[in-house]
C-alpha cells in the first residue's frame, strides 16, 4: 500500500512539473517585423475572433489524449498542419499536444503522416503523405520549441524535419520540393508548397546545433525555390499555376488535381503562393521574396481593379475563370501588400479584415492569414521589433537604360509623415523633398537622401548606365555535383540566351543557370538599343577515387567503404531503360589493388556467345594507368577487360599487354534485379604506382544480351562510342585522392564464460577473427552463426569463418570472462537479409532502439526475437529494445529484409 501512495505522489509531481512549463511568448505577440509595412486596419482582436471561430467550428478533440481538425467528417494533414502551427502561436499547448499526438501516432515508414484520415480512425483513409501538411506541422513544432523550450519538442521537430528533407526532397541540379513522399519531384512540384521563410528557419536552428551541412541544404532549398518559382511566375500578373515542373511549364502532372480549376491555372491550391513566399519577406526580407510579390500587387491594384474585386479563380494571364470573393484569393493577395508599401498595405488589409472564413479550408487559411497580418505569426529566430527605427534606404543593384530607356529608382523605404527623399545625379541635386521614387532616362551616378524629421538620415548610390555591363561567367569551373552560373546582368527588357558547346540550351532564358554536367557554357546578353555582350565558362568534372584502409574481400558484396557512385547511362548501343539495362559503379584503391565495384540493374540475364563473349551480359572494365589518352593501346597500361555473369574466365580485348589478368580477383553474385560485379585488380598489372593526386584513365560499359545469341543493348559511364575496345582516348579520367579523415570509435564487448552473442557497431580497420580478438585470443575458443565455424582447436583449412562483419550477429564461447576492446567507423545504415525462419543478426548501432519501431516494415513477417536476455513475441516480452554489443535470433515466415 505504502508503495502505490508513492507512485501517486510522483505521477502527481510529474504532472504538476510538465504543466508548469513556462510560455516563453504569450498571445498575442502583436510584433512589427523587421521587414514589410504592418497595418492599423486589421487588429489582434479580428485575428482572435477568427481563432475563437476555428476553435469552435473545426477543432475536435478524439480519445486517447489526440485531437483533430475536422474536414467534412475527415482528417487531412493539411488541417493538422495548420492546427499545430496556429496553436502553437496562440500558445494552447493542451490543443498542440493533442494535435501532435494525432501527427505522430499515424506517420508512415517514411517518417510523415499519410495525408488523409476518417475521423479519429488511425487506418490511412488515402495514403502517402502531402508536403504542405508536413512543413506546416514541423513549423508548428518549432515554434513549439521556442514557445516551451523544456516542453520535449525539439525531438518531434528533429524528427520530422529529417524525414521530410529526406523523403520530400530531390535534387535535380536544384532542391526541388516533392509534392509528397511518394511521387513527383522535378517534373512535378506544386508552387503552394514552397515555404522558403519555413526552410531559413530550419537552417538557423542547424546552425545552433552546430551541423552545417543540414543548415546548408535548407538555405539552398530557400534559394532553388525561386529559381522554380521565378521561371513559373507570369512576369506580369505575378501569378503562378497549381502545378509545374522545374523549368516552369504550367501543369505538367496529367489528371485532375484539387483545389478547383486546371492545373496549369492560378486556384484554389495556387492562390496560397503570395502568403507563404510574404512570410519569407516579413521575417527575412529576402529580395526574390519583394521581387514576387510586387508583380502580384501591381497585378491587382491595376489588372484587377484593387482588392475589393478579386475573385477566385485566374488563369496566368490574369483572364478571370471564378466567381467568388472570399479569404484564400483575397487575404493571399492582401499579405502581398506587406511587402510594397503602407498604401498598399493598408488599403488590402481595411478590406480583407471584413472577410469571414465559411468552411473548413477558407476559415483555416482566414486564421494564419490575419495572424501573419497582425503580428502574430512571428519568426521564432527573430526578436519583436518595437519602437522608432530609422530606416536604411537602398536602390539595389546598378542599372541600365538597354531596353526600357528609363530605369525607376527606388529608395526601398515607404512615404511616410515626417520623411524626405532628395534625389541627386552626378552628386547635382534633381529633384527635393519628393517621392521616394524617380524615374532615370540617362545615364550617371544616381542618390537619394532620407530624412526622417531631422531625426535621423541614410543615403544610398546607384550607376545607371547606357550600355550593358561587361558579363563575367568567372574562371573555368571543375564540376562538383551541380553549380549555378549568373550572367550577373539585370533590368528591364533584357534578353538572355544560355549555349552548351556552340548549341542553344532549350528553355534557357533566364539571368541564371544551373549546370550538371561539363562542356563549354557560354551566355548572350542583348537589349533593344544597345550590343549584346557575351562571356564562356569551360566547365569540368573529374570524379575522384578515395584511398580505404579497411580490409576489402573480393566477394560481390559492397563494402561501405565504396561511397560516391556513379551512375553509367551514356547508350551506345538500343534503346536501354531502368529496368531492363542501368548499372552504377564505384571505386575505392589501397596501395595493392584498384578495387571497382559495379551494381547492375538487369531483368534478363544470358550466357550463351561462347568467345563471343561481348554478346552476352557482362561489364567491361577500361584502364587507361597513366591517363596519356592515346588513340590506340600503348601496349604498356592500356587495358579491356571483360567480366561475364555466369563465368569465371577473366576476358581481355586484343590489344592488351601480355599477363594483363595477373593477379586479378573477381566475383559476380546475382539478386532479384541483376547483379554485382566486384574487382580487385593489382596495381602492379596495372604498371602504376599509386599516389594521391594521379590521374587514371578509366571507363566501365554493360553488355546486355536480352534474347541469346547477340548484345541487344550497352551502356557506359564515359565513352559517347563504341570504341573503348581499341582508342583509350574516349575513357573518362579520375583522381586518386586520400583517405577519408574520420571519427573512430571504440566498442567493448564484456564476454562471460561459456557461450555469448554478441554484434560488432564499429567496422575494424581488419575484419580477419584473428585482429578483432587479438586483445582476448587466448580466451576464445569457438567462433559461429548458423552458416559458417571457427574453431580454435581446427586446422585453419577446416574454418569456414574467417571475418567478423560489422552488424551481422555471432555465437561467441569463451573460456573465461574477457573484455573485447574494438577500434573502427560507425556505420551510417545497415540491411540484414533473412531467410524464412531463424537467423541470427547483429545490432549495427552504438545506442539502443525499440524492436516494435525498428522491425515495423516486416514486423507481419517476425514471429520471435530473442536472446540469452529474453524473448520478444508480438509487441511484447521481456525484452523490448535491440542494444548495442549485443546479437540477437529472429525467425521469420518468409524472406525479407531489415533495414535497421
């Protein structure tokens, strides 16, 4: 009895700590951002009212401590997205909880909640996820954060934000945006999406946590986002369309989408665009976000009449296809006026404040609409800024007169009561205590005076010029991945026209270009009334061959020390496709071998061509080992080699040097989509000394024989021709670089007498039984799994296991207790592949996990886990977590694979 009145009372102290966790913004913040122009027309107390509406219309609370946003009966992430960011900043953290307990309880294997639910049902109504539900919901989480930094959540936003970079994100020479996780990319993304105001501040909560590469990839989706945005964009209306793909071409996606109209037209999906892209302005000031949302207000101050005629439905061209004035066209557009100008602002806000929200989605989008309006949708990376400020004026960028013959030159800073704007050419005074805008029509030096009622001033200068600024591409560029060239030329009426080896890249129009591939880019800038300009940039990738001090087994299994592969799609030879002929090759070199390995991608495998052996499915390795680029073999280090699926004869072309398979390994294990083909060749076969910074000439084809007889297709990573064979001058080149640095890490494994089971998390520079015990070899006597035996007492012949491999399970008996003290890297992930029923695995990892989470893919598969600890049967047992050190029995129905 005693013992329960102490549980009580510590449940009950938990519970009085957890809700005593302090509110660090209370609501409402009604903050003035640092950027844009904050309206009196539209207050807190409009904002609340709409809240309080949303609160009473659509918020409905399930068991289970889970709450939800109601949608005709249903639940989309979409609702649960905007529930968790708007009661976050309204700081209801009872409905947050509840609203992230409903998110997490129902992500999928990729991390993020299926987009559609009946009610409180946790079964997926629809299935794979809706990137906008997902950003909204992880923005909400790390306003969370701030909101109650001792509440858990940075965890949640962790979690989330990784899995939505890494499954709703591809690459594509740009970070493009998936509409969701499990299709489209970059031949199909969706404009309303994008949050780049969202991504800057993912990237500064990175960079609080010290990891630059994660913040790096959120600032850059920021930046590729307008590239996308920009070459969608009508650049007179400002409007975008529902979907696009990345070169900006109006619905590319087929079939019929949400959100009314086509989707190629500015709808119900489109018209959220503004407001997101003017949260990026209000918290970030960012220039592309200004650039965008201008052209929408100029659209409806004069295409459209003002605010008070916007409908709700356009095509790009700003002809008219709705019929209703309501909150998703109207207070998008209304936000758009934050970012021009107080006229503006006040204007659109005096009318949009009027509108209700009347159904699920226009009363959600009213809510974070007019908290965004109000001050109230703050940035969680940037203090309320209160007070009198002294504005910077700022004319941007220098301009030109080729084009247009006249340049507006704007101060970047709004008319206001008490302000003065003196405009100067050539440091002559123009024109005095005017507008803070002026129209150039020649050429010279250009500034503006702000006087803010004597109380403080700034200044900004400006060129106009007559003719083009000279273009610069920069020096020549050695490619790695993708980069961006600028022609770093702008203004009115400008033309731009981007070359690739003397021919006209289709689509290339824009100031900017993104490049992935090498050759010779050239630019051609014109305008009317001036000469066109121009500049080239030679553009060069050379992949690189890292050096490995891990011990290499020829045995057809990727080690992980093979990174940086490459993908082999040049055709040769057919017409090949994914399925039917891809490959991917990697390389790795010690100071013995050059070690390649190549993963194919084949449906229908053929040996039958005899000495023929190039008809049949096979790779062809090329060296070329002092890289010299002769036209035909040099009899010295040119090599052809040939590695046939279902073959242990080495082939080599007929031009090769005598002994040019001396002390070559190889092995080709076959899967369920092809197969792998590993090679150790010797340097000394090679004639090359290796060294960090040489050069080596190499190619890698597939030969691929789909219907017997004779070659259908072939691939290769270099050669444009067929003709590696006999002119090693059409091999690619690559550098042989060092090592690696990285972090090593120490496991120790306590062995008790008698048998253990045990799983290394570090892979060992030397894999071999006799380096991994070598600290406790006396003190082990029998080494197994179920397939292979080690044996102190047994001929070394007799001993079919040789190594220990990082993440694979073992039976260890010792003849006494012994620590094993292991030196090596951490392994990034890990797969075990089981055979229907029992199997012994390792745990790869160095902190423990849940089993139910780790095996929930193949968890209808799993019937048993144990080990000399317990025993894990459907969801429960005595043993619930996989530990590090330790190995484990599974047994399995079928065959399947743990992808930890």
């Amino acid at each position: 009895m005693n013992r329960n009145l102490h549980y009580i009372y510590f449940f009950a102290l938990w519970a009085l700590l957890f809700n005593a966790i302090a509110q660090e913004r209370t609501y409402p913040q009604n903050v003035t951002y640092p950027y844009g122009y904050k309206s009196s027309k539209i207050t807190s107390a409009d904002a609340d009212k709409e809240y309080q509406s949303w609160i009473s219309k659509y918020y409905v609370e399930c068991s289970n401590n889970e709450a939800r946003i109601n949608y005709d009966g249903n639940t989309v992430s979409e609702g649960i997205g905007y529930g968790l960011v708007i009661t976050a900043y309204a700081g209801d953290k009872t409905k947050f909880d509840k609203l992230l307990k409903y998110y997490n309880n129902r992500k999928n294997g990729n991390g993020v909640m299926h987009w559609e639910y009946s009610g409180c049902n946790t079964g997926a109504k629809q299935t794979g996820a809706a990137t906008d539900g997902d950003l909204d919901a992880v923005m909400g989480m790390l306003v969370a954060v701030h909101q109650w930094p001792n509440g858990g959540y940075a965890q949640h936003f962790e979690s989330l934000v990784n899995s939505i970079k890494n499954s709703e994100f591809t690459s594509c020479g740009l970070i493009v945006q998936k509409p969701g996780d499990a299709w489209g990319g970059c031949d199909c993304t969706n404009p309303s999406y994008y949050a780049p105001g969202y991504y800057r501040a993912f990237a500064k909560y990175f960079e609080g946590k010290g990891n630059s590469s994660t913040a790096e990839f959120w600032n850059n989706a920021a930046k590729d986002s307008y590239t996308v945005l920009f070459k969608n964009q009508n650049a007179t209306t400002g409007l975008v369309s529902a979907w696009t793909n990345t070169n900006g071409a109006a619905g590319p996606c087929g079939g019929a989408v949400g959100g009314g109209g086509g989707a190629d037209t500015y709808q119900y999906d489109a018209c959220r665009t503004p407001w997101r892209i003017a949260t990026d302005y209000l918290w970030w000031g960012d220039a592309n976000a200004k650039t965008f949302l201008t052209r929408v207000v100029g659209f409806v101050n004069t295409k459209v009449g003002g605010i008070d005629k916007v409908v709700d439905g356009y095509k790009l061209d700003g002809t008219v296809t709705g019929q209703w004035h309501n909150v998703p066209f109207v207070g998008s557009f209304a936000l758009s006026g934050m970012a021009t100008s107080q006229a503006d602002a006040d204007k659109f806000m005096e009318h949009f404040r009027t509108l209700p929200g009347d159904n699920y989605f226009n009363t959600c989008l009213a809510v974070m609409y007019k908290f965004l309006a109000t001050g109230n949708f703050w940035n969680p990376y940037s203090p309320a800024v209160v007070g009198p400020k002294c504005s910077q004026v700022n004319l941007g960028t220098d301009k030109s007169l080729c084009g247009s013959g006249q340049a507006i030159l704007n101060a970047g800073v709004a008319t206001s009561s008490g302000k003065t704007f003196t405009w100067y050419k050539n440091d002559a005074e123009i024109q005095k205590n005017t507008s803070n805008t002026y129209t150039a029509t020649t050429a010279g030096t250009y500034k503006v005076v702000m006087d803010s009622a004597g109380k403080c001033s700034s200044e900004a200068k400006v060129i106009v010029s007559a003719s083009l600024p000279v273009v610069n591409l920069g020096n020549d560029i050695l490619l790695k991945g993708s980069a961006t060239l600028d022609a770093k030329v702008e203004g009115s009426g400008i033309n731009y026209k981007w070359y690739l080896d003397g021919t006209a890249i289709s689509g290339a129009t824009q100031k900017t270009l993104v490049i992935d591939k090498p050759g010779e880019y050239k630019v051609e800038v014109s305008a009317t009334g001036c000469a066109s300009t121009n500049d080239a940039v030679f553009v060069e990738v050379s992949p690189q061959i890292q050096k490995t001090s891990v011990s290499i087994s020829t045995d057809g299994v990727t080690e992980t020390a093979y990174t940086n592969f490459r993908n082999i799609s040049k055709a040769l030879q057919g017409n090949p496709n994914s399925t039917d002929l891809s490959a991917k090759w990697s390389a790795i070199w010690d100071n013995t071998n050059l070690y390649i390995v190549v993963q194919v991608t084949d449906n229908n495998l053929q040996n039958d061509s005899g000495d023929n052996w190039w008809d049949d499915d096979g790779v062809e390795i090329f060296i070329d080992g002092n890289n010299s680029k002769g036209s035909s073999y040099d009899n010295q280090n040119d090599f052809q080699w040939g590695f046939n699926y279902k073959s242990d004869v080495i082939r080599t072309g007929g031009s090769n040097p005598s002994n040019s398979t001396a002390g070559i390994q190889f092995k080709i294990v076959t899967n369920a989509t092809g197969y792998t083909l590993e090679v150790a060749i010797p340097w000394t076969t090679i004639k090359l000394s290796p060294t960090v910074g040489a050069t080596l000439g190499i190619d890698i084809a597939i030969n691929d024989d789909d219907g017997g007889s004779s070659r259908e297709n072939k691939i290769a990573w270099n050669a444009t021709e067929d003709n590696g064979w006999q002119n090693p001058s059409v091999f690619g080149a690559a550098d042989l670089v060092g090592e690696p640095v990285v972090e090593k890490y120490t496991q120790t494994i306590a062995l008790k007498r008698g048998w253990n089971l045990i799983s290394l998390y570090v892979t060992p520079k030397s894999s071999l039984i006799s380096e991994v015990f070598k600290s406790v070899f006396s003190n082990i006597d029998i080494i197994k799994n179920l397939d292979y035996l080690y044996n102190k007492s047994n001929p070394s012949y007799l001993n079919s296991l040789k190594e220990i491999k990082t993440g694979n399970g073992y039976l260890v008996y010792a003849n006494s207790d012994a620590n094993v003290t292991v030196e090596g890297t951490l392994l990034a992930s890990f797969s075990a592949q089981l055979n229907k029923g029992w199997n012994i695995i390792g745990y790869p990892f160095q902190t423990q996990k849940s089993i139910q989470e780790t095996i929930l893919e193949i968890s209808s598969k799993v019937t048993s886990i144990s080990n000399f600890n317990g025993v894990f049967q459907n969801g429960g047992g005595s043993i619930q977590n996989f530990e590090p050190s330790k190995g484990y029995y599974i047994k399995v129905t079928d065959k399947c694979t743990l992808e930890y």
